[in-house]
C-alpha cells in the first residue's frame, strides 16, 4: 500500500468491508513511500478495521536497519517497489507463524466486496479441497473493456509463443489463467518461505512460475472472486519505456521469455522476428475480438486508443525481447525467505521487534 492511496476513496471502502470479516486474524499492511508522518496517519487509519493490524513501514529506521543487514550478509535486495513490500510482508507473516493462509489485496479496488476475500481463500482452507495457491479473476469492464494488459498484450503474446516455440508447458499453464496479472492471490502460508518475488512489474507472471516449481499443477487453482472488478489504471506512456503501462509490458515481456529459457527452451536471435510478426496478428485479432464484446455487451469502445495501446504494446515487446537479448538473466529476483533465514537464523524476531518499536502492531 502505498501512502497516497490513504487519500483515495477506493481504499476507506475496503477497510469498511474488512472490517465486517469475522475469520481474519491480522491485517498486514506493508507500507511505502511514508514519513513519520504518513505513518502515524496509516497507524490511525486503519484502526478502522478493528482487529489485530500490522503496518509494516517500510521506510522505518529499525525496518530499514533490519534490510540493511540482510544485504550486508550476502542477499541483495531490489530497489523499492511492489515486489519488495510483497517480500517484506512475507517476511513479517513467517517470523509471526500465526497465519495458516495468507491473501493478498492490492490497495486500489473500486467497489470491494468482503465476498472477494471469501471466495478468494476458501480454495485454501476448505477442509475437504487440497489446493496450496489460488489465483483471482473476474471481468475488467465499466462502460468499456478494460484489462489492456491481458486482452493485448499477454494472450497475444502467448499465442504468438506458441507458434514460434510449440506447444510448452508452461505457456500452457500461463494461458490457463484467466487473468494471469491478477494482484489478488491466495496461498498457503507454507509457501511463503519458498518463494523468490521478482522485485519489478513481473510479480504476477514470476510468482506463477515459483508456485509452479514448488507446487504441482494439480494443487494450484483460481477462482470467479467477483462479477465486476475496477482497480486504478496506469497511464499508457506510449513514449516512455520506463513508465506507466509500457513499462509493465516491457518486463512482463522480459519475465516470460527467461522463464521459459529456464525451462530449456533454446531462444534463438531469429525467432524473435517471427515472435514479433506473429505477436502483431494475434494482437490485431484481440481489437477485433474486443470491438465484437463491446458491441455486444453496449459498451462503448475507443478502436483508436485500442490500436494506440497495441502500438505501445509492440514497442514494449521489441524491447524485451532485446533486453532480454542483452541481459538474460537480468535483476535477480529478491531471494526466499530460506535463504534469508539461513544466513541470518535471528531475522525474524528481529524484524518483530523492529516494527513492535516503532509502534506497528495495533491490537484492537
């Protein structure tokens, strides 16, 4: 959560629906981008929820001196972001051990529904269902089509992987996903210390690949969590690489091609000239597709600022593909919590007692 999102009306909806939820145990914030004085505001927001609350401030100095010496045993960790306040999380939930299942939510849903968290979770605690990590879906739409990523860029993409490739597993693992860039997810808190977190716009596609390495197929599900779902849109920067939605494409991009080199896929510098012909129809095929359900449906529908995003999208995928090229192995993703506690066995109460001192932990 980012501090900013305090001021945002999609997030007080949330704590008001979560607040009604009798089977929590503890709501864990991690928080970025906060001062002192963001932290406070947070601790006081989100007292709303009455019930156990964490708020991880990660800009903390005890937090931070904790990271600090992480790093100074010999485990790098990425640069603020996402991915890192996932990690840290993860962290938290394991030095605590009270948690047998662990949701994630991003901060900005419109329209939250308690029923969300239900039907994402109950996957994992049901009784009589042996499934370790479910991922959410749910349809992108308001008066119009949303979800770019996914209808232009990331089936597309897989199609496109398909042909140039052949048949994979793991591009069939990833289509099976309805909406595989999902922030809300849910996993047996067993898992946590397994997993590797990519610390960028990969999270979504990278943790599907590391439950998968960890877990059969069979013990991985995803669920219909909502009928509509809305959530804050990043802006496109068709010119911009490094920002917005052409950023996320371009390391989603990225994300897919090392995973399947490390499947033993042999990607030669050819079969990115077919990678990206094939990608352009299946992507002009998707605005076509998506003009049938607007139209359909009676929702409105901006073909220009579709084939504008497709645009953007090619861009993004050539320059995956050519950082990819450059870079194979690119930033590391942050490592498991394993590791971390391998090196350093005292992380976890430390880093309990770091947020305990700045007065993190809220108990009802």
């Amino acid at each position: 959560c980012l501090v900013s999102e305090l001021d945002q009306p999609a997030l007080a909806g949330m704590v008001q629906e979560l607040a009604k939820v009798p089977y929590l145990d503890t709501v864990l914030i991690s928080l970025d981008h906060a001062d002192e004085a963001g932290f406070q505001r947070a601790r006081a927001y989100f007292a709303a929820l009455r019930r156990r609350t964490v708020v991880l401030w990660n800009d903390g100095p005890t937090v931070r001196q904790v990271r600090d010496e992480i790093e100074s045993r010999g485990t790098p960790l990425s640069e603020p972001g996402k991915g890192r306040a996932v990690w840290m999380a993860f962290g938290y939930v394991l030095a605590e051990n009270r948690a047998r299942a662990v949701a994630l939510h991003d901060g900005d849903v419109v329209g939250y529904k308690r029923s969300l968290l239900a039907n994402l979770v109950s996957p994992i605690l049901h009784s009589s269902l042996d499934f370790d990590f479910c991922k959410a879906y749910y349809a992108r739409a308001t008066t119009r089509l949303h979800g770019r990523a996914t209808r232009l860029l990331v089936r597309p993409l897989l199609q496109a992987l398909g042909d140039v490739v052949g048949r994979h597993p793991f591009l069939s693992y990833l289509a099976a996903f309805r909406y595989p860039l999902a922030g809300e997810i849910a996993l047996n808190a067993d898992l946590l210390r397994l997993l590797r977190i990519p610390g960028d716009w990969g999270l979504e596609v990278g943790l599907l690949f590391e439950v998968l390495r960890h877990r059969s197929a069979r013990r991985i599900c995803q669920a219909n969590v909502a009928s509509l779902f809305e959530h804050k849109h990043q802006p496109l920067s068709p010119l911009d690489p490094t920002q917005g939605l052409h950023r996320m494409a371009v390391d989603i991009v990225k994300h897919v091609l090392r995973t399947l080199a490390a499947s033993g896929v042999m990607l030669q510098e050819g079969l990115f000239k077919g990678l990206r012909v094939a990608y352009q129809r299946y992507a002009e095929d998707a605005v076509s597709d998506s003009f049938a359900v607007a139209t359909f449906n009676g929702l409105e529908f901006d073909r220009h600022a579709e084939e504008e995003t497709l645009e953007t999208f090619s861009r993004a995928l050539a320059e995956g593909c050519q950082q990819f090229q450059e870079d194979p192995l690119g930033t590391p993703p942050l490592p498991n919590w394993a590791r971390v506690i391998s090196a350093f066995p005292e992380v976890g109460p430390r880093l309990i007692a770091a947020v305990q001192e700045l007065g993190g932990v809220v108990e009802p």
